[in-house]
C-alpha cells in the first residue's frame, strides 16, 4: 500500500469562524495507481492533495505515505519526505524563476541527491525541452514551463507524484498534451499518480477516479 | 467618483502599514538629516551675522591704529573735541575658570545709533551699567557657564555666546587697559570738521566689513556640511524612490479597475500627485521635527569645533527659524516628487490592461543595469578628469559628488557580476540556487545596497581623513610646541621685569612679536622669531632652502605658511611683499594646521626695524621640562602675573587635540547617522520584497526544504550582499579620503596632509555593515521562517 | 541701544520724561542734596556744577531776526544728570551729560543732541572762568575782569545740517525766582534752585541747509538744579519765558498733575531787572487750540493772565512743528505775544503724550 488516509479531517479559520474543509477523509492508492480526484471549487480536493504531499498538516487523521505516518512529522522530516519521496506539479509557479530551465529540472533531483543524468536527457527529449535548456521560466510558454515542472518531479523519480490542476492554465489542446505525457512518463517511472482536476474528461483518463464533495468521498 | 478613486487609491496604504511607514519614515530621515544640517548652518550663519554685526562692524568705519598699538583714552576725547563723532572700543580676550571669553567695552553715550542694539533685560540695572556697578551683558549660555565667577551678570540674547559686553570701565577692569582698541566713526559727521589726517595721522579709516571674517573663514566648514547633508538626503531619497515605486507596481490592478470604471488616466495621476504631496506633507514635518532634534543634538559639537577652528562663538542651543523649516518641507516634497516622477510618467505611458507584474518593475531594472553601468563610467571619467584638473573647493566637492554617484550606479553591475562567479563556482544544487537567487535579488535591492555602499564610503572616506589628520597634527604639535612655556605680559614695563625675572630661570626667553599686515588684500601674521635652536631643531618645515635658518638669521629671507603658500600660490624663492617697500625671499614653508590665516615669520629685529612700535609683550620660553611648572608657579607668585598670561605646553597640547578630537564628532555622527539610514533602506527594501520573494521561495520549499534553513539562507544573502557592498565601498572609500585629504583640505583649509590607512576601522566597519544588515533582514527572516504553509500554498493556487 | 537705553539713563528733568523715568532712579538717589529755603547762592561759584545735586541745566533760548526780519529761533541746552552724589573719577560715571541744539524757523526746525559721561572731559562746566562744553560745542564766557562770568558769552553748536556761533551781552544782572532763588514746583514742597540771565542781546551767524544768516536778538539764560524737581504725580509741565517791547520780561510755568490742580508760578522781571514771584494760581495759563505734532495733540496757542500786571496776552508758536526729534522728546519754539503785551518768547512744553 502506497497511501492510505484514515478519517482525515481539516478545517481553516476565516473570518466568519471554522469552517470544515475536509469531513473524514479515507482513501487507499496502491503503488503505480492512477486516481482521479475531482470535484467542484472549495470541495476540498486542493487541501486534500496538500496534506496528502505534507504541504500542511491535518486537523486529525492518519495519512500514511509508505507506510510512514506524515501527520505527525516534523518540518526536516516533511522536507525529506518531499524532496525523496513525493513529486508535486502546481497549476503554476512551479519553477524557480532564477535558475535555468536545465537547472529547474535537474534541481530536484540534486536536492535529493539522486541525478540521473542519462534519465534526466530522457526526460528532456520526451518532454521536448532540449531548445530551450538555457532559458529562464519567464522566457518559456505556459505549456513549456508546466513539461518543465513534470521533468523536475519525474527526474526523481519518486513513489508518489501529486498534480494540483496542472493544466489549469493552459488551452485544452495543451493541456490534453501535456497530460498524456505526464500519463505516460509516471507510468515509466511506476509511481502512484494523483490529479486533481475539475475535468471529468481529464479524470475519465484515469485508473480510479473519486468525487470530493463538501469534504466527503463519494 | 474622484472621493471614491481616491479611496480607493489610499486603501493600498491600509493593507501594507509597513510599507506606508517605510515610505513617510525614509523620506522623514531624509529630510531630517538635510534639515538638521540646515538648522546648523542657519545657526552658525545667524551668530555670524550677529558678530558681525555686533557694534555695527558690518556698517560703521572704524579709526584704528596704522601699527596696530592701541589707541589712549584721552585720543577719544581729544577726537570728540574736534567735532568727529566717534565712540570708544576695548577689546580683549580672558579665560574665566574653564572657558574664554570676548570682552567687548563700549561707551554708551557716544555709541553710533547704527551700533547692534545691546539692551539689558529689565530697567532697573541700566544705571548699574555705567555708574561703577560694572554691569555685564552676557548671552544666557555664556552667563551659565559664568555662574562661580565674581561678575554681576545680566542677560541678554543680543550679545554673541561667548562675549561679554560691558561699560568701558569695567571692561578695563576685567581687561586690566587704560586705552582702546579702535575708534567707532558714526556714518553721518558734521560739516567742516579738521580732517582725520591732520589731527590723527596716525590713525587709519577702516572699511566696514558686511559679511564678516568669520562667515567667509567658515564658508568651507558649511560647505563641508552642507555636502554631508545632501549625501544623507541622497542615501534616503533612495528608500522613498524605492518604495514609492513598489506601492505603484502593486497599485496597478486597483488603477486598471478605476480606468476600466471610466476614470481619466489624468485623473488617477493627479490623484497619485495630491497623494504623493500629502505624504510629503506629513514626511517633511517628521522631518523638520526629527531634523530639530538632529541639530539640537550636534549642535554642542558644531560650536565646539567652529570654537576651536576658528574661534567663532555660536550658541550651543538652536533657535526655530522659518528659513530651515521652510526648506526642509520644501525638500520633502521636492524629494518625494523626485521619487514619485519616474512612476508616474511610466504610469501616464501605461496601457490600460497592462498586466500586474511586480517582478517584472524588479526586472526591469535589470534591462537598465547596461545604461546604469554606462552612465556609472561616465561619472566617473568626469571625476578624474576633474580631479586632473582641479581648481577650486567647488571642484572639489563636484568630484566627491561624481565620485560616489558613479561608484553607486556601478555597485548593481559589480554585484551582479561578483555573484555570477559565485555562482560558477557553486558545487550543489542549493547553492547554485542560492547564488542565482541572490543575482536576481539585485535590482530589487540595489537602490538599499547604494545607500548602504554610499553610507560605508563615507565612513571610510572621512574616518581615513580624520585620522590622517589626527596623526599628522599630533606630530606637527610636538614640533609646533618646542617651547615649555608660552608668557605674555600685560605692559611693557611687566615685560620687562617679566624677561629680568625670566633670564636667570630660564634657558632661553624668546621673543614673540607680531603685527598684522596685508598680503593680496588679506590679512597676513607676521611674526619676527630670534634665531635659536628651538625653531632650528623643531618647527615644521615643509620645504626649505639649503641655508634656511642662516637665511632667516641674516634678516635675508622669510618663512610662510602653507595656507599663504598655497592661496598665493607663491613658489619657493619669490619675493613676497611683506609690508610697503619691503619684500622677502621665499626661503621656507612651515605647516599651520587649524590656523585660517595666512603667517611670515621674518627675522625679530628686522621686523622690529619695519614696526618699532609693536609691543613686546609675548615670550616662549625654554625650560627644562621638569621645572616648567616650577617657573611658571614662580612667576605668578614672585613676579604676581595673572595665571592666565602663561601657557604650558602640556596644556596646549591637551587643549588643541580635545578640540581637534571635537572638531570631528559631527562629521562622525553624521556619518553613523547615514549608516543607519542605509540600514532603513535596506530593511524597507527587504520588507517590501518579502511579499515577491514567497513565489521565488515556495518551489524550493515545495520541493523539500525547510522554511528553517530558507530562513537562514535568507539572512546569509543579506548578510553577504552587504559584505559584497563592503568591499566595493572600501576602495571608493579610500578614494574619497584622498580627494578630501589632496583636494578639499587644501582648498577649503589651505594644507595638504599625507594619507594614513586603519584596516582595523574597515573591518570594524565590516561589522557594522552586517549588522545594520543583519538587523535590517531580521524582521523579513524571522517573518519567513514562520510563515504558515498555507500561505506558500497560496503561491501555486491563487492567480495573483 | 543708544536711544532706549540713554531714554532711561538720562534723568530728564526738564520734560516729562522725568514724571515716568523718575521713579526708577530712586534706588539711587539716597546721599543727593535736597534744595533748602534760606539758601543763599554765590556767584561765580554757582554758575559752575553741583555734582551732589541729581540734576541741573544750563538752558538758552534766543529770539533773533535776519537782515530780512525773518525770525528764527535758538536753543543750546546743556544736561547734568548724576547717577551717584559724587564728583566725576575717570570713566566710572557718576555723572552723566547731555546736550540739545536746535533752530527754529516759520516753517523748518532743527535739532540735535550729544551725550557724554563726565570725569574724562569730553563734557563738564567750569565756573570760573565760566566755560561749559560737549564735545565740540561750548558756552564760554567771555566777560571783561570784575563782570559776571555770564555777562557775555560765546555759544557754538553743530548739528548735521545746520551749526551757529553767537555772542551775548547781558544789559542787566541776574535774576532769581521764587525765595531767593528757591523755586517751588508743587504744592508739597518739591523745589529746585533756579536763576536766569534774561538781558542778553545776541549777534551772530547761523548756518543752515539753505545759507549762512547773520542774526540779532534777545536770549534768555536758565540755570536751574534739584534733585527731586517733580511730585511723582506731576505729569509734565509748559514752561516759557517772554521779552516783552516794554523792556519787562516774564517766566512762568504750569505743572500739570494726575492727582491736583495744576500749579502755577511766575516771576515779572521789571527792565531793571527787579523781580516779583507769585506763587501758585496768580498766572494763569489757558491752552488753546491743539496741533498734531509728532503724532500727538500740542497746545501751541496760549492764554496767559497775570491780574496783578494787569497782563493778558495770547501767545502762538512761531512754528507749531517745533518738535524736539531728541532722545527724550518735548517740544520748545519761539512763540509770539499779543494782546495787553506785545512781545516774543520760548515756550516749552513736555509730557504730551
């Protein structure tokens, strides 16, 4: 078992009180699975896939990543869990804006000190970025700077990589590109793979798929 | 419509408090530092002008001796007699307990009514004045310092700090003289009076003098000011400019909804306008407070070091005064606007759906960074192309000016081009990241790192000429100061008992005579010296002939002053006009540190040959060392001479270097002053890109790394951008001592003094650069080491 | 300074000056002589100073006339003010002088002033020979051996724009008012020493802005000296002096108060110079129309009565500007008689506010 959630619960302060985001929250995902997780704006899924990667943490709950509990970890512990185990692809500002496009994608996997340089000109082939390795993130496409996001989380290889709308900001010829390439390199690389998306035809590309509606699995 | 875009304009405020009182705080030390600087000058200028024109020196003639001697008592009358309305002054100096004082005599009934109008406080004294009371009229500060002293004081804010003014008589008293200085000539004179030439020849007229010896003698002191103030004007003109330019960026997506609501860009432009000045309003006023503060707080020093320059009286209190709060609000909104221009004018040119893009203001700086470089050798060209060709003080102060402009327009380049190497050098990922970080952290700084490398150049600059200064003049006292004992008697006949008594005593009693003659219109010293081996062995020589001492012996030969060396502009063997139909070879140059006029030393007999009358009342004298105090114990208990007559030389020494030392305290404060400020710039830069930084930060974050070690890295960037800026300011620093050392000093005060270097003040200075640094990011790092998770979160959800 | 700070140094006797700046001056004035009735004075030695007194004048005024019979006014005052009851030493002033000139015409009036400390020449009076002098200007006698020091004289001064030299002769001897020359200012019994030398005929030359004059005339000489002249309620005083055709001469005064009636005196001086005081409310002296004069309201025109000389005359300024620009300002002119007597005179007037 890759992941596995049991009853998590989370809920923000705003200003008019509490308000509960997530209502008991259970899920399995077995490694190399693919789900889709889907849902209305405010449903949750978004905080759902930031406790799942360690971003926050949750209200109660067990979230097990590899068997390792991440509710109760401490910050270096997240890190790590970040940096080695869990790839994560944002909407946007995913890069780092000062390094490279060659830097971006290979910063992660330094971080965790596992480059693979060969795998890592794979990576930059099947993504298409080999033009424009010397370029900065602001100086590339959106569709170019998320491929560049997919090569950094995928040059690690990790267990589990987490997408949060990451094609949200691009046309849908794009975006169905961008995904299917991010489909077929998660499966070369075997990982557990979970999008969040309010596509139900993205989501229909999917293993599993899961509804997410005021805090509740469905 | 307009109230509503003005709110809404004025809402960005409300959110960003920190940026609001980065932006009145900045321009506030701004304008205070320029104001205080301001206050101290007007202050100065206006006790000047007080002097000057005390007793009507700035309007009235004066009937002074042609020789220099003083003028009998029964003269006055003789005059007054013949029908010339003139009015008597005594003049003289007089230690009192722990401080020196002017005591001016005047005679009431004859004072010309254009005289400075001197009025007791309160009737009931006035006939104390006259009628063997011996009133005095002293200025509030100087009567405080005067409290333990047997003196009938009265108050009054219209003498001069430092002087006493009283009725002839008790001016004699205090002054122990029978007789008169000069000789006040009313401007309006009866018909058909005896000319003065008949019935005075040896008297001459004497022009009055409108501005003052003083104000001209202290001009470069003021100018030396007045650059500092301007140059911490400059470091905070740099945050407001910054700042300003951060709230306009940020303010883009509120000005495209008001624009897109119908409101003429002209409108939300003059919106911007009244905005802009009523910030300046606000921030001038904090900074005509502050400035107040800033002057009131120096101004002690200020005194102290004109005291001891030049031997001017200004009051150690500051009086309000509408010229100097006038323009300190003045330069607030002239600064803000200046700040406030650059926005505008991209804002009038901006289309309508041009996107929010504070990164892209960041950046944009970076596509200048070429022209900055560019007009940064252009400055400095022009700074060494002056220098080459030098000239004046104005000149002088140009070159600082270009000199530090250039070096700060470059500080972006270098910076950028020192972290590209950093960068090539970088082995792991973090520090490539780190290094490159930083490299695009530039322009968003630069203007703070400016400031800050502005601030540490001229800490190095003026330290480096302040201590240069202080090592040669602790030298040149040493030299300057051969003999033990400095002894002057109050008459001719005391002089003489004084040199009876003296001959058995002493080793040597050398004569002290001096005149004051004209040379190229400017009062000129000068001095006769008997030959001895105490100017042979010790007097500071900075060229000489072969046989100089021979020369000067032989009455063939005289020795001046740098400051006369180099304002008249004299080579050695020219023959300089010492007095009517005598001239003297050139035969040496001596060093004169903190003396503002130009000397001759000729040989004593010639002179007294030239001007038999000058009284021989002032000796040097050689003791041995140990029986210095001995003797002059003996002179004021055996041959009864006033204490104050004699000078010691330990005494001297001490005295000169305390003035010395506070002769530099302002500029010091100034200095720390502007450091401070750059460390305000910086942390309001760093506040202001806290909120930018998170989208560079968050990626790293998310990809594995604690807020923890972000912080600290955080801090090392500050911290080694500031050491970054060090280094550039050390080599601008030095730069900036040599042109106030070889080129100000000598326009401004007539000597040129050789560079001393004190690595250990640099790294001192180091230290003090990181830690206005290191204070400065503190705020920002503690901030990001606990931002919440959520809020990097927000990063990659929310469109910005 | 000069000016506030002399206002108030200078004892101004003669004006009404006194009446504010007196009180002040008090704290100083233990040790001064006071005048006392049965006094006798002696001449020459009282045509000299009394340092012991507080205050005391040497006061001249001259009606002349031109070739032309233009009138002209003249007046050379000389002021001893005693800040202490000594003698001068040095420059340690204790005793205090200052001077008035001026000249008068229908329509221009000059004046001047000089101060000076006593003790180290630059001012004084010496008796005998009679000389007294400030800086250049000077009264000095000029009498034959066995005469009064005053029986003639020669008197300079010099202003900025104007300056005059003339020499008087006496046709008659001294006169002295009140009780022997006690002179009683109020009803409490202030008093002042006071004679005059009222005879003097006077030629000379004046020279003014527009030319030099040749003049003739009569002069009035007034020496008077005390040390408490005014009661502190006093408020000022009209004062004048008058040559009448027939050869008679009158002086009167008038001191005004805050708390009494005003109180009156006179002497009438016969052409052979025999004098008769009357004492308070037999002159009366009635003030006419007012003129703005330096930014107050001046009587220039008078009536005067004294029933016993069966006098009753109007007097009027020769110019009503006759205005004293001095430090303690007052105004003095030439004035005009007509009526029962017909004559001229000087009129002095001081404390119009």
């Amino acid at each position: 078992m890759l992941l596995a959630l049991r009853d998590v619960r989370k809920s923000f302060t705003t200003e008019e009180g509490p308000v509960d985001v997530l209502k008991g929250i259970s899920l399995d995902l077995d490694a190399g699975q693919h789900l889709a997780l889907t849902g209305e704006s405010g449903s949750g899924k978004s905080t759902l896939l930031h406790l799942i990667g360690g971003l926050d943490g949750p209200d109660s709950g067990e979230i097990k990543v590899a068997g390792a509990d991440i509710a109760h970890m401490d910050d270096p512990q997240l890190a790590a869990l970040r940096r080695g185990k869990i790839g994560l692809v944002f909407q946007q500002f995913n890069l780092i804006p000062s390094l490279t496009v060659a830097q971006n994608l290979a910063f992660h996997a330094r971080l965790a000190g596992r480059l693979d340089p060969d795998w890592n000109a794979h990576l930059t082939e099947r993504l298409g970025l080999a033009e424009c390795l010397h370029r900065y993130p602001e100086q590339l496409s959106g569709g170019q700077q998320q491929r560049v996001a997919i090569g950094r989380t995928l040059a690690v290889r990790p267990d589990l990589i987490l997408a949060d709308e990451p094609t949200g900001n691009l046309d849908e010829d794009t975006g169905d590109a961008v995904i299917d390439l991010m489909l077929q390199l998660v499966a070369d690389v075997r990982a557990g793979f979970i999008l969040v998306t309010h596509s139900t035809r993205l989501a229909g590309l999917l293993d599993r798929r899961l509804h997410l509606t005021h805090g509740r699995l469905q | 419509m307009t109230g509503a875009g003005f709110a809404a304009l004025l809402s960005h405020w409300r959110y960003r408090p920190l940026q609001l009182a980065t932006l009145i705080v900045g321009l506030a030390l701004a304008t205070g530092l320029w104001t205080g600087v301001q206050a101290i000058n007007s202050e100065a200028r206006s006790s000047y002008a007080r002097a000057a024109a005390a007793l009507g020196q700035d309007t009235l003639e004066r009937l002074q001796s042609k020789v220099g001697r003083p003028i009998a008592a029964d003269r006055f009358v003789a005059l007054r007699r013949a029908g010339w309305l003139v009015s008597p002054v005594v003049e003289g100096t007089l230690r009192l307990g722990r401080i020196r004082v002017r005591v001016m005599g005047i005679d009431v009934f004859t004072l010309p009514q254009r005289a400075t109008p001197i009025g007791p406080s309160g009737n009931a004294g006035i006939a104390d004045f006259v009628a063997g009371d011996d009133l005095v009229l002293v200025h509030p500060e100087t009567a405080a310092a005067l409290v333990d002293r047997d003196l009938n004081l009265r108050t009054s804010l219209q003498v001069a700090p430092g002087s006493l003014v009283a009725d002839i008589s008790s001016a004699w008293a205090l002054l122990k003289r029978q007789d008169f200085d000069y000789l006040m000539v009313a401007p309006n004179q009866p018909d058909g009076l005896a000319p003065l030439s008949e019935i005075a020849p040896d008297l001459k007229r004497v022009a009055p003098d409108p501005q003052g010896d003083i104000a001209r003698l202290t001009d470069s002191f003021h100018l030396n000011l007045t650059a500092f103030g301007f140059l911490s004007f400059a470091v905070g003109l740099f945050i407001v400019h910054a700042t300003i330019g951060l709230a306009f960026e940020q303010r883009r997506t509120v000005i495209r909804t008001l624009r897109a609501l119908g409101m003429p860009n002209r409108t939300v432009i003059l919106l911007l306008l009244a905005e802009t000045v009523f910030l300046a309003l606000i921030a001038g006023l904090l900074g005509v407070v502050l400035g107040y503060f800033i002057a009131a707080l120096l101004l002690p020093d200020v005194a102290a070091t004109l005291a001891g320059l030049y031997g001017t009286s200004v009051p150690g209190s500051l009086a309000l005064r509408p010229d100097w709060i006038l323009t300190g609000i003045a330069i607030a909104f002239g600064g803000a606007l200046l700040a406030v221009g650059q926005g505008l004018w991209r804002m009038a040119r901006m289309p309508l759906l041009a996107p929010a893009q504070p990164r892209a203001w960041a950046m944009a700086s970076l596509k200048n960074s070429r022209w900055t470089a560019l007009a940064a050798a252009a400055l400095l060209l022009t700074s060494l192309a002056m220098a080459w060709l030098g000239g004046s003080l104005l000149t002088g102060f140009l070159i600082l000016g270009t000199l530090l402009l250039g070096a700060a327009l470059l500080l972006p380049t270098l910076l950028i081009l020192a972290l590209r190497l950093g960068a090539r050098m970088a082995r792991s990922a973090m520090a490539e990241w780190v290094w490159a970080d930083m490299r695009q952290q530039v322009p968003g700084l630069s203007l703070a790192l400016m400031a800050l490398m502005l601030a540490l150049a001229a800490n190095i600059g003026v330290g480096t000429m302040v201590e240069s200064f202080r090592n040669t003049f602790t030298g040149w006292l040493d030299q300057r100061l051969a003999s033990e004992l400095y002894v002057s008697a109050n008459s001719e006949a005391q002089a003489e008992d004084l040199r009876a008594f003296l001959s058995e005593r002493a080793d040597a009693v050398l004569p002290i005579r001096t005149t004051e003659v004209e040379i190229g219109g400017l009062p000129v010293f000068l001095y006769g010296i008997a030959d001895h081996a105490t100017y042979r062995n010790h007097w500071p020589l900075l060229e000489r002939t072969e046989n100089v001492w021979d020369r000067v012996a032989d009455g063939d030969g005289a020795l001046i002053n740098e400051q006369l060396f180099r304002r008249g502009g004299y080579r050695r063997g020219d023959r300089l006009p010492v007095a009517p139909g005598w001239t003297e070879e050139i035969v040496g140059v001596y060093s004169d540190y903190g003396n503002p006029t130009g000397q001759v030393i000729v040989n004593h007999d010639k002179l007294m040959g030239y001007f038999p009358d000058i009284p021989k009342l002032r000796h040097a004298v050689r003791v041995p060392p140990e029986e210095a105090s001995a003797v002059a114990e003996a002179l004021v208990e055996e041959l009864g001479l006033s204490p104050d007559n004699i000078l010691n030389q330990a005494d001297a020494k001490r005295f000169s270097l305390t003035v010395f030392d506070r002769t530099f305290l302002v500029t010091g404060a100034l200095n720390t002053l502007t450091l401070g400020i750059a460390g305000f710039a910086i942390l309001a830069n760093l506040l202001t890109l806290s909120t930018m930084r998170l989208s560079q930060i968050a990626p790293v974050w998310a990809v594995g790394t604690t807020r923890a070690s972000l912080a600290r890295l955080e801090m090392l960037r500050t911290l080694a951008l500031a050491v970054l800026t060090w280094l550039v300011a050390l080599p601008v620093g030095l730069l900036l001592a040599w042109v106030l050392l070889a080129i100000v000093n000598v326009e401004a005060f007539g000597w040129r003094l050789p560079m001393f270097v004190f690595p250990m003040d640099w790294l001192r200075l180091l230290a003090l650069a990181m830690i206005a640094a290191g204070l400065a990011a503190a705020i920002p790092v503690w901030r990001l080491a606990r931002t919440r998770p959520a809020s990097f979160l927000k990063v990659f959800v929310h469109e910005r | 300074m000069s000016v506030r700070f002399l206002a108030l140094l200078i004892v101004m006797t003669a004006t009404g000056a006194l009446a504010q700046g007196f009180a002040g001056l008090g704290t100083k004035s233990e040790g001064f002589s006071v005048p006392e009735p049965g006094h006798t004075l002696v001449f020459p030695d009282d045509h000299g100073p009394h340092p012991d007194f507080r205050i005391e004048w040497w006061y001249l005024t001259a009606n002349l006339n031109d070739g032309n019979g233009t009138d002209y006014g003249l007046q050379w005052t000389l002021f001893r003010s005693a800040l202490l009851p000594k003698a001068d030493n040095g420059w340690s002033a204790s005793q205090t002088w200052m001077a008035h000139a001026a000249v008068t015409t229908a329509n221009r009036h000059f004046s001047t002033e000089r101060f000076s400390r006593g003790g180290i020449g630059q001012a004084g009076v010496a008796a005998n020979p009679f000389s007294a002098w400030i800086d250049d200007w000077h009264m000095t006698s000029r009498s034959a051996a066995g005469e009064d020091q005053l029986a003639a004289l020669h008197v300079t001064a010099r202003g900025l724009d104007f300056s005059y030299d003339i020499k008087l002769t006496a046709s008659g001897p001294l006169v002295l008012h009140g009780e022997s020359g006690l002179s009683v200012k109020s009803a409490s019994g202030q008093a002042s020493y006071y004679y005059s030398q009222p005879f003097y005929t006077v030629t000379g030359k004046i020279n003014l802005p527009s030319g030099q004059v040749e003049v003739s005339g009569q002069a009035w000489l007034d020496r008077e000296w005390s040390s408490q002249p005014l009661d502190p309620d006093q408020t000022g005083w009209d004062w004048l002096s008058m040559h009448f055709d027939d050869g008679s001469k009158l002086m009167g005064f008038r001191l005004r108060s805050r708390s009494a009636e005003t109180y009156t005196s006179a002497t009438w001086i016969d052409p052979a110079g025999k004098a008769t005081a009357y004492g308070d409310g037999a002159l009366r002296m009635v003030p006419g129309p007012t003129q703005r004069v330096a930014d107050r309201e001046v009587p220039t025109v008078w009536r005067l009565q004294l029933a016993e000389r069966d006098l009753d005359i109007t007097i009027e300024a020769l110019n009503t500007q006759s205005w004293m620009e001095t430090l303690v300002p007052y105004w003095e002119g030439p004035v005009i008689a007509d009526g029962s007597h017909r004559g001229r005179g000087y009129l002095e007037m001081t404390g119009y506010q």
